[in-house]
C-alpha cells in the first residue's frame, strides 16, 4: 500500500491504449479505500487531436471515438478534487474545491476499479456520471453520451445497464450518508510539505 504524500500517477486506460495520466498525491492507502488528491494547474497528458490540442468535451462522443489515438499535454484546470475511492468499487465519490477552496460540491465518476501499477494506479473512465450538490441531492451526467457510446459500440446494452446499477450503488451511499457522506470534508485541506508528483514518460505505455 501506498504512504500519504506518496506522489503517484493515476492512469486512465481503454482497450489497452492510455487515455491520461494525471500526477496525483496518496491522501490515503488503507483497508477501505484509496483516497488520492489533484491539485488545479496539474500538468498532465489526455488525449489529443491531430493538432495536438486535447480533444474539447463539445465534440460529440461519436466523433471523439472514432479519432486518431495520440496522448499529449494539457493542465487539470478549475478545481481541486480530492477522489475517494472504495476498494472494489465501480465508482469514485470526488468532492471539489474552486481555485480559493470554495466547496463546489461532489461528483461520482463511474469507472473501473483502482488497480495497482508500479506508477501508482489505473483504471478506466465508464462515461456515465453523477452531480452531487453540497446538500448531497444529485443527478446523472452524461446520460446522452452513454447513448452515443453504446451506438458505436463501446457498450453493450446490458453493460449501459450495468453502469446505471452501479451509480444505485453509489447513490445508495449516498441517501444513506454512509462513507464518505457521513461527514463534512469542505474544510479538508492537502498537507503543504507533501511533494509535488509528476509526470513520468514511460506511464504513456500501459
């Protein structure tokens, strides 16, 4: 398991290819959950265009698929989020933070379990999301793209199914204001001293 501080990487992989790598800090490595932190103005890679600009969120989901498959530069802008992750889940609760540390909120990201590499962890992003207000009402996200990816192929129906069982799951979680819900996180606040991760070149590969 990894130490708190420990600078690692969190990679995103798709049918073998990597998506992004994204340096993130360990907050903690236990029993019940990974809990690793990313800081707004991280530099990180995630896929690109041709022109080498990261592919913009407005181009619809078909369109995305369907590009050529090339990593490049980018910077995790906008908010700090600490991501907590329930060991074997198919989900991670990510409570936000804007540039000052304002709460914003929380947000489940519908993805593959943590699985450990010897950068850190890796997973795969599932498309279907959830918003979650600070008063933890929530709504889906993304819901029109699970459509356009079940269309060219990427779901089966069934496994579209599946995701939607999953963010029961986390909604459950949720409702009941069970971990992490069971208290407040807004005044949470990285450690100072803990050192800056980085990118590593050879993480490109999987």
């Amino acid at each position: 398991m990894w130490a708190e501080g420990d600078p690692a990487l969190l990679r995103y992989i798709h049918e073998g290819r990597v998506s992004r790598v994204l340096p993130v800090s360990v907050v903690a490595d236990d029993e019940r959950s990974t809990q690793l932190f990313v800081r707004s103005g991280t530099p990180m890679r995630t896929r690109c265009g041709l022109d080498g600009a990261p592919l913009p969120r407005s181009l619809p989901y078909a369109e995305r698929f369907a590009l050529p498959w090339r990593l490049g530069p980018t910077v995790w802008s906008g908010y700090q989020v600490l991501m907590l992750t329930p060991h074997g889940a198919g989900h991670s609760f990510w409570a936000y933070w804007d540039g000052g540390w304002r709460f914003e909120g929380w947000y489940v990201n519908l993805q593959e379990p943590l699985r450990g590499s010897r950068f850190g962890f890796d997973t795969a992003d599932n498309v279907l999301d959830l918003v979650v207000r600070p008063d933890l009402s929530w709504q889906w996200k993304d819901e029109d793209e699970l459509r356009e990816a079940v269309r060219v192929g990427r779901f089966t129906a069934a496994e579209a199914d599946g995701l939607y069982e999953e963010g029961a799951r986390a909604t459950a979680t949720i409702d009941a204001r069970a971990w992490p819900f069971d208290r407040d996180w807004s005044g949470w606040r990285p450690d100072p001293d803990w050192p800056e991760p980085v990118l590593v070149a050879e993480a490109d590969e999987p």
